[in-house]
C-alpha cells in the first residue's frame, strides 16, 4: 500500500532533503544579496537605473559572473582537496595547479606571435594547468592506486610533490617575469595576482562548474563515508582509489579553469570550506554545495572592495582576498586551539 503524504514526508530521507535544505536556504540568500550589491554599487558609486547605465551593468554584470563562478570553482576545490589529503591547510594551489597555469599564462606574454593577449594567456593557463596536473599525477600515480591501508594515506605524498612542483614553477614563472617585455609585464603581474576584469563569461566555464558540483552531489554520500577514513570507506566496499582519481580530477580541473579565467585568487578555497564546516559540520551533502555559495558570494564582495577602496584605481581582487582571509583563518585556528 502507498504511503501517504504524511508517511513520506517523514522518512528519513525527506527529513534529510528538508535539513540540507535549510541549512544552505541562507547561504543562498547570502549569495543573492551579494550579487544585488556587487550589481548596483562600484566604483563610479551606484546605478540602480538599469535602462539609463545599460553600458555600466553590463560591465558590473560581467564582472559578478564571473566573480560567481570562480570563487564556487575555488571553494569546491577547496573542500574537495582537504577531504582527499586529510590536511586542514590544503587549498587549491597546494599542489602547485597554479603554478602551472601561471607559466603557461606567462609564455603567452614572452613568445612575440602571441603578446600580451587575454584570450591566449587563458588558453596557455588552461594547458599549463592541465600539464602539471598529469606531471602530479605521473609523479605520485602508485600511491594514487594503491588501497588503503591502516598505517598510511597518499595525501602526504600528494602534498610532498606538490610543493615542489610549485616552487619548480614558481621558478620558471619568475623567470618568464624577467624575460616577458616591458608592454605586457603589468598585465602579466596584475593577471597574477587576481584579475576579474573580463569582457565575459564563456559558457565552457559554467558547464564546468554545472558537471563538477553535478559530481559532488552525486559522490556527497561516498565521500561521506571517506570521511572516516580510506580504511573503513574500502571495507564498506567503495572503490577508494577510484574515488581518489575522481576527487583529484574534478579539484584540479576546477582550479585549472578558475585560475585561467581570472589569475591567482587566494584564501577563497583555503578559508571558505573552513567556514562552512564549523557552521554546518562535515556533510559533504551540506558542505559542498554551502562552499560553493558562500565562495561566490565571498568573491563578489572582495571584487567589490578591490573596485571600490582606492577608487578609481581598482586593486587586484587577490590582494583583498589575502587582506581578509588571513586575520580570519587566525581566528579559525585561535577558536580551535
């Protein structure tokens, strides 16, 4: 016989549909909010007419977007990096993706049949980003695919060869600094240290974050169990390293299109998903899906500050996001310790 509505409604299941609910109902106002702030007001002050400043909303809607879909791309990473390395300081640019973009951005800049062109420093990001991440993979794949065991966990030896595929790059990257000419050298630097300033959004960028959180919820119950280790979520009979190759793949795929779009965003995917989980614990059900919004909206208010606190000089949007999430992570760790 069919339940009826009220039997339904208190299933679990439901019951579990209902909490993930509310808890990121307000992370979505608090996106929602965000945007509507970071659409009316900038650095020429606020334009609530939409038909007289059509120029101006457009250029702020450009903007917000893609501050939207970067700082979600970012904090997914995030969330999905501390999870697979088990090390609360793991962020997106640990195992030196970045880096790889950077020098394949910079090559752009250097070699003279591309110059200092935005298009090109995205497709050159793009591919650096991607190298290195095979490079990674390469490096540490026998630990990738080796089960589990009780004594060790490969997110140590991820973290290892990671750092120092960072600071390789980041060697070359300085390198391709000094050699890149002298018209392209502010772009360049300003590009690195975080750069919104786009003429659009390509649609690549939002299907990529669509199939990257479409995965998280789909694997939210799977990564919940390997929460409490890679020993346990192999006898419960999840393929672990499988689960490691997907987490690796969408974390790195997610922080190569966000550091090509719009250059090295710090803090957003290290301090993020440590917010979310002192306020909503760590179901991944709950907490993926709450980095990814209060990572958007958290980007489009730094974005805001950076066009607005020494206008008309706008600052590099990962100047305000290190000028904030330092003094916050210290007070994460103090309220730990």
């Amino acid at each position: 016989m069919p339940l009826s509505k009220s039997a339904r409604a208190g299933t679990p299941g439901a019951r579990s549909v209902r909490a993930i609910g509310s808890t990121l109902l307000p992370m979505g106002v608090v996106l929602l909010v965000s945007v509507s702030v970071g659409l009316v007001c900038g650095s020429s002050g606020c334009a609530i007419d939409i038909v007289s400043h059509d120029d101006l909303w457009q250029l702020r809607w450009s903007r917000v977007a893609m501050a939207c879909v970067v700082g979600a791309l970012l904090s997914l990473s995030g969330a999905l990096l501390q999870l697979l390395l088990r090390n609360p300081l793991a962020d997106p640019y640990t195992l030196g993706i970045s880096s790889g973009a950077a020098v394949g951005a910079l090559l752009m800049t250097v070699v003279p049949m591309f110059g200092f062109v935005a298009a090109g420093m995205q497709l050159g990001a793009i591919v650096g980003a991607l190298l290195s991440t095979a490079l990674l993979f390469l490096l540490t794949r026998r630990r990738l695919l080796a089960p589990p065991t009780l004594s060790e966990t490969p997110g140590i030896s991820l973290i290892l060869t990671g750092v120092m595929l960072a600071a390789g790059l980041g060697a070359i990257s300085s390198l391709l600094l000094v050699l890149a000419p002298d018209t392209a050298l502010r772009g360049a630097l300003f590009w690195l240290m975080g750069d919104l300033d786009v003429e659009g959004v390509g649609s690549w960028i939002w299907l990529a974050l669509l199939i990257a959180a479409g995965w998280s919820l789909l694997q939210a119950p799977k990564l919940n169990v390997l929460v409490h280790g890679e020993a346990t979520a192999y006898l419960l009979g999840i393929s672990v390293p499988g689960l490691r190759l997907q987490v690796l793949l969408i974390a790195s795929l997610a922080t190569a299109l966000a550091v090509s779009a719009a250059g090295a965003i710090g803090f957003i995917g290290l301090v993020v998903p440590h917010v979310c989980r002192m306020v909503l614990g760590n179901d991944q059900r709950r907490l993926l899906p709450a980095s990814m919004l209060l990572g958007a909206a958290t980007l489009v208010l730094a974005d805001l500050l950076a066009r607005t606190i020494a206008a008309p000089v706008q600052l590099p949007v990962g100047v305000l996001t290190a000028l904030l999430g330092v003094p916050v992570f210290l007070l994460i760790l103090s309220r730990r310790a």
